[in-house]
C-alpha cells in the first residue's frame, strides 16, 4: 500500500515562505490527481490544492490563490507546495492524500505556524 510522507514545515513569520514536500512511497503516484490538504485546531480538513497526473492543470482554494504553487515531480514520487506570503490564518496541519481523498492514506502531515 501507498504511504505518503510530508515534510517541510515550520514556523515561519508573516509574509514568509516554505515549501512543502509529499514523498510517496511506490510509484503509482503518477497515475493519480493529487491534492495538498491542511487541518487547522477546531476546524474541518479543506483542499487547499489539487493538480492532474500529468502536472498541466491545478485548481487552487480562494484563500490561498496567488500565494499558493502545487507542483509535482512524478520521477521522484513526488508533489510539493509552495507558500508564499504566508498569514497567520495559513497555520495548520497540511497533508497530501489523493484527490477526492481515500481515508485510509492520510499520512502524520506537517505543521505549518506563521507567528510574529
């Protein structure tokens, strides 16, 4: 089975960058749209952004549009995030999974925390 591994968070400073990274074991990531997910404390998990096997087409929420990059690199397994500008109201938990997700690959995630 599938395991997906994220790295690259943080705490960061408003206005700040990371880039985040979603490691998946196998290499059947290729195949499949893939989604970055985040989970803030007290709130419901939200798409953040999503992009199509071949890496040609993303969608990306309102909030974070304009700041947000989702990329992917299917020879390393791999999908990334990048954030820009980020806000305090970007912190949270972000995890990758497939898109629409399937419960059984949430992996531990990534903390993000923007704070002055």
């Amino acid at each position: 089975q599938v395991q997906f591994v994220e790295s690259g968070g943080g705490l960061v400073q408003p206005g700040g960058s990371l880039r985040l990274s979603c490691a998946a074991s196998g290499s059947i990531l290729r195949f499949y749209v893939m989604g970055w997910y985040r989970q803030a404390p007290g709130q419901q998990r939200e798409l953040v952004a999503d992009i199509n096997s071949s890496g040609t087409a993303t969608n990306y929420a309102g909030s974070v549009k304009g700041r947000f990059t989702i990329s992917r690199d299917n020879s390393k397994n791999t999908v990334y995030l990048q954030m820009n500008s980020l806000k305090p109201e970007d912190t949270a938990v972000y995890y990758c999974n497939f898109q629409p997700p399937i419960r059984g690959y949430w992996g531990q995630g990534t903390q993000v925390t923007v704070s002055s």
